[in-house]
C-alpha cells in the first residue's frame, strides 16, 4: 500500500504508529496541522465516516481497492484523514 504522506508509508508497527500519533496530537496542539475537528466527539465521528467513505480515497488518489486487511498505516491514515475530513 502506497499512501500520499511519506510519513504514514513508514508505519509497519505499532511502535511506528504510536509515536506518529504523538507527532500528529503535537502538531494539532501546536496549530501545524489544520483542524476541521477540535472536538473529541467531532473528531472519532470523522474517522467513523472517512472509513466508510474510503472507497472514494482509494479508487480516485490510490488507484486500488481498499485493502480487506488494514495494517498499521492504514490506521494512522484513518487518524490523520479525520482531522480534516468534514
């Protein structure tokens, strides 16, 4: 699987995806990284919703189907594509 961000293309272990979600909350709470978001609630909505809507990302930036198997990349890009995803 080849993501967009170089940064979720690193992710293979559950190691790699903690610290990058320390890096993805630090750069929310440092106002680096765009939030559509702020909420708690707001936010564990829209990764609900990009998850079921993934097909879309996935046909129209990948160019493949989803994955049947997520992995721990597809994990964080789920973390990352609900800071923005409306």
């Amino acid at each position: 699987m080849k993501w967009t961000d170089e940064t979720i293309n690193a992710i293979s272990n559950r190691q790699d995806l903690a610290a990058y979600l320390q890096h993805l909350s630090q750069g929310m709470r440092d106002g680096a990284v765009r939030m559509e978001n702020p909420s708690a609630i707001d936010y564990v909505s829209a990764a609900s919703r990009w998850t079921e809507a993934m097909d879309g990302y996935f046909e129209n930036i990948v160019g493949q189907p989803v994955p049947d198997q997520p992995d721990w990349a597809m994990v964080a890009a789920i973390f990352r594509a609900a800071v923005v995803y409306e």
